[in-house]
C-alpha cells in the first residue's frame, strides 16, 4: 500500500501535466478517508489541466465528499460548460444541487440532461427522486412508468417500487383509495 502511493507520488512529481497518477491518488486518498490530501492532489491536477473535464471532475467529487457544497457546484458548472451538449455533467451537477438542497435547480438541471439525452436513465431516476422529494408524485409516476416500459426487468423493478413510492404519496396526499390497491393497478397499468 505504501508502495502504491509513493508511486503515485512520484509519478505526479516526474509529470506534473500527468492527470492519471493524480486521479489515482485522489481517489485513493478519498477512500482511506483522508479528503484534505485528496483535495490538495485535485486542486494540483486543476492547476496543471485547467481545461480538462476529468480534473475538474475530480475536483467537484473531492469538494463534494468534504461538504464543500458551494465549490463543489462551481467545479460542476464548469465542468458542465466544458462539455456541453453533453448530460452526465448535468447529472452531477444536478446531485451537487441536490446535496445543497436546491430541488428546484436540480430539477430544471436533470430536465436539461434529458432534453440532451432523453434516454438517460442515471438522470431519469434522479429526477424521480427529486419530484418525490418535491411533492410532484404524478410526475414521478410518469418517469417511473417510462423507465419500466424503456428497460430490462430488473430496471422494470426498481421503476415499479419507485412508482409504488410515488403512488403511495400521491394516495395519502388525496386521500381515497388503499395503497395495496393502487400497486395492484400500477401493476396492471
């Protein structure tokens, strides 16, 4: 182990432009839970590949695993702009909106992946997410719905407990019917 990372560290010091040591050493050292080196070794990769994504991809998660919202949400807006067109970017972006409780951008973000890439299905569950975390069970329903028709069974799964969720609420908000017999129609619809 410590062999590894004094090769890491060597091999960022030998080349300073070499982003794939930097990255290894970052997320090792975020998995040994030591988050100020890792974001030392991410602010370093940023300064030496200012335009590359990945850096700042790196340094987005870094910021976000040490609480460090605010940044975090810089990182990813610019790693957004450096690819645009692009809706992983805004996905990410979307979970550091998220993590700084702003539901309605994360919204509008995760809305925007999928105008860029209507098949997505990381930002489809996340958006579902979000519209339950807002209240909006019947848009929840509808993205459950459309990731239960779009993927394979297990994915139908998941979408079905997630409309379950969202069905649930929406029954308990407007009151009415039983829970059990608004699964038992979500499964037949």
């Amino acid at each position: 182990e410590k062999a590894y990372v004094s090769w890491l560290e060597k091999a960022a010091g030998a080349h300073p432009q070499a982003l794939q040591p930097r990255m290894a050493l970052a997320r090792y050292q975020l998995a040994k839970g030591d988050k100020n080196k890792a974001l030392a070794v991410a602010r370093e990769a940023v300064n030496a590949n200012p335009d590359n994504p990945a850096a700042l991809d790196l340094l987005g998660t870094t910021q976000l695993a040490l609480g460090d919202t605010t940044n975090a949400l810089g990182s990813y807006r610019k790693l957004a702009e450096r690819l645009p067109g692009q809706a992983a970017p805004l996905v990410k972006l979307a979970n550091a909106q998220i993590v700084a409780k702003d539901l309605a951008s994360a919204r509008k973000t995760l809305q925007d992946a999928l105008r860029i890439q209507p098949d997505f299905l990381g930002a489809q569950l996340v958006l579902a997410g979000v519209e339950i975390q807002g209240s909006r069970f019947d848009e929840a329903l509808k993205l459950a719905k459309q990731v239960q028709q779009a993927y394979t069974p297990e994915l139908r799964e998941l979408s079905r407990k997630l409309g379950a969720v969202a069905g649930a609420q929406l029954v308990r908000e407007r009151g009415g019917c039983q829970t059990s017999g608004f699964a038992a129609a979500y499964d037949a619809g």
